[in-house]
C-alpha cells in the first residue's frame, strides 16, 4: 500500500519565523498545493469559529495568514462553517445570525480575516446540496453538502486536532464531514435519517420536581418532549436526535434520563462518508487539510468551556489525505506523555505509548480513519516529512512588508523626540555595578 505524505513542522517557537501561524504557511507553500489553484478560483476555508465562551478554537490570527496567502495567488476565499442541530440547549450557532454573532465575539469577521465570513449552509441550515455517494458509503447512501462549499472550487480544511465527545476526536474528516454538512446533513450523519434514537429510560426522571424541566421541553426544536408531574414523555416518531436533551439530563441535571446513543463504530464511519460526499463535490486536486495539534484537549471546540491539554502542544501537520494527517496527529499523541491535571491523569493515560483518547472515552476512536479507509476517502499509512524552516530574507519580506518599522521613527524623532529637553539624570539611579553610567542626551 502506497503511504500518504504528511508534512509536519513542530510546535516549539523561539523566534521570528517560528509563529505556528508561519509554519502552517511554509508548509502549505512547501507542499505544491497551490499550484493546483488558479486568479479567481472560490476557496472555501473551512474551520471551526467556536462555540460561546469557549477558548480552545483556532486563534483568528492563524486563519488569516492562510488567507491571505490565498489572496497572494489571486484567490477569493472565504472563511466559512455551518449550523448546528442544535447539541445542546445553549449552543450559539444553530441560526447563520447566531453563528456569525458567536463568530464575530470569538474574534472571526470580515475585518478580522480579511474576507467575507459565510455560513455555509444558509439561513436556517437548508441551503445545501445532495451528493450521491454512489455506492461507496460505509452508511450513508446520500447527503447534504452545504451549497457554498459545494459550489467553492478549492475546499481548505484547517481543523483544531482535539478530543471529541461523541466522535472519539475531532480534526479533518469531521471538519469537514460534519463541518460541510447542512443542518439536515448532520442530522443525516449522527444516524437520524436511519432511525437512530437516543436512550431514554423514564423511571430515572422525576418529572417536574427536576430543576431543568423547563429547559427540557424547551430545548427540542421538535417539540417531542413533555414533562408531568409524574414524568417524561417522549414523541420518538419526531425526534431528530440532535443530542440537546441528552446533554441536558446527563451533564447538567444529572439523572440520565435521557442518554446519546454513541455507537462510535457507526458514527465514525458516517461522518467519514459525510466528508467523502463533500470531497467529490471538487475536482481532484482541489482539497487539502491543515491540522493544528496544539492545546489537545479532551473534548471539541462545540462546547462552551475548555478543559486543560492532554499532552504538550505536538505541531502542525497537512496532507491532501485526510485520513492520513488524522491518523498521523493521533499516533504523534500516543507517543507523547500525558499531562498532570488533566485527563491523561485522571484516565491513567500518562504513559508514553498509551492510547490517550481509547482511554479516556473508553472506546476505540478511530472510526472515522476505519470508515475513511473502508470508503475510500484517503489511506491510513503515511509518510511524515519534516518542512524546514525558510529563514531567508525573502521570506521574512513576504511576511512583514513594512520591513524595518522602527525605521519610520528616525524622521519622527529628528522633529520631536520622546526625551528631548528633558535631565534624564534625574528620573532613577542607575543599575549595580554601572560604574560610568551615560545618560541620553536629546
């Protein structure tokens, strides 16, 4: 089997150039993908803006500098992402208008990124297309493909390597399966098209002596929860399986009256579908993955809290696999050792070697690269090849086009310098063992 080439720089920064900001650039300009491009070619960057108060997500900062390497080549991207089903009572994206608001306070908009901000989906998360799988899907026959990505010539996947609480970890093939899906999309590859429901046993409810029943009926969009005095009632023939209540009854209120059915065997493999139907909207060639293993975290940026690092900060990686560069991110998180004050800790997954998020969620979260795979969407053998740093002084031209900045101050401090007229002798004493101490003189 032929290996995928992943390319990779670390994370460990101790000078100019060495941004992770930068060296996602090096190695995107290292890889050729660019020349796969052409002046005025739509290319959606596909990435996670963050969920309300959460602090884990991609800083704007790195986003950017892809832009604007794109719009170097004569591109016109566009930052992009899509709604949600919701996933739980309080998440802030389920409406383009709350997504962008959610978008806009984490520090993504126009002036921000230096392009337009676009909720993929539409409005309500029924802008979208149907792509037929022809027969390659592990699960999924169909799916829904948010139309702006759809209709994009190039797809930039630039994904947040992390943990993820019901997918097992989430990077590129669920930035982009379930990143790229419409609203009825996701509600196709979380099982509910197929009839998966979640599980629900009523005795464990106390009906409306429980704090959240309110929140509980008001939180599904479907209106098939209804909470009495002597319990829980609910319609499954319209449940949509949007996970809200589950969140709710487990992590809030604590009775588990209502539970996800996480069958990651199954899920993974449908968000793996779900990304080969959003990868054959594009000619080949035209898709390439960014993941940033940093700050890896227990569980994905949909949340609204941030938990502490599983291990040290490991580097940026890229393919056009996106089988391969997850694979490579979770084998590089292996081998790392875990971090105290975390959940490595807490889930006895310190040890080099061990299988951090396998024993954390007690699962087995590779799936979404079995389904990748099993369908075709990329290989799981890889190749890593480290970038080298460009330092030259081409690159640091590109990179800050001012040049020199502090030469500007010279014209301006000929004509009023900030010490001028002033005895700078007499605002401290020197410091210890400066025998001749020369004060300035302007």
């Amino acid at each position: 089997m032929s290996k995928a080439v992943v390319w990779f720089m670390e994370a460990r920064s101790r000078r100019f150039l060495e941004s992770t900001a930068i060296k996602g650039r090096q190695i995107l300009e290292h890889s050729g993908w660019l020349d796969h491009l052409h002046p005025g070619d739509i290319v959606a960057v596909k990435t996670h803006m963050g969920e309300a108060y959460n602090v884990g997500y991609l800083r704007p900062a790195i986003v950017r500098t892809f832009v604007d390497t794109l719009k170097e080549r004569g591109c016109k991207p566009f930052v992009t992402d899509t709604t949600t089903m919701p996933y739980h009572p309080w998440i802030s994206r389920t409406l383009s208008l709350d997504h962008l608001e959610t978008a806009n306070r984490n520090g993504f908009n126009q002036a921000s990124m230096g392009c337009p901000i676009i909720i993929a989906d539409g409005w309500l998360g029924t802008d979208d297309v149907i792509v037929d799988l022809k027969g390659r899907g592990n699960y999924l026959n169909k799916q829904f493909v948010a139309r702006a990505i759809a209709d994009a010539d190039a797809l930039f996947s630039l994904a947040h390597f992390k943990g993820h609480p019901a997918g097992g970890y989430g990077a590129a093939i669920k930035n982009i399966g379930v990143g790229c899906a419409s609203k009825r999309g996701k509600m196709n590859l979380h099982g509910a098209l197929a009839g998966d429901k979640p599980v629900i046993d009523t005795e464990l409810c106390p009906g409306r002596k429980c704090e959240w029943w309110e929140t509980c009926e008001a939180c599904c969009p479907e209106g098939s929860i209804k909470v009495t005095e002597k319990g829980l009632e609910v319609d499954l023939d319209s449940c949509v399986y949007c996970f809200a209540c589950a969140n709710l009854c487990v992590n809030m209120a604590g009775r588990k009256a209502i539970q996800r059915f996480d069958h990651l065997p199954a899920l993974g493999r449908r968000i793996a579908d779900s990304a080969l139907a959003a990868m054959m909207t594009k000619e080949s060639g035209k898709v390439f993955c960014i993941n940033y293993a940093l700050d890896i975290t227990p569980s994905c940026d949909c949340y609204g809290w941030t938990d502490t690092p599983l291990v040290n900060s490991i580097g940026v990686l890229a393919s056009t696999d996106p089988v391969a560069v997850d694979k490579a991110c979770i084998d590089l998180m292996n081998e790392a050792p875990g971090l105290f004050n975390s959940e490595a800790e807490e889930f006895n997954a310190l040890a080099p070697g061990s299988k951090k998020l396998n024993l954390i969620k007690d699962k087995d979260i590779e799936a979404q690269v079995y389904g990748g795979v099993e369908n075709g969407l990329g290989v799981a053998a890889y190749a890593i090849q480290e970038v080298p740093l460009d330092r030259s002084q081409e690159a640091i031209a590109r990179l800050y086009p001012d040049k020199v900045r502090a030469k500007k101050l010279k014209p301006m401090y000929e004509k009023n310098h900030p010490l001028s007229n002033l005895d700078t002798a007499s605002f401290g004493r020197p410091t210890e063992g400066v025998t001749h101490p020369k004060h300035p003189k302007k």
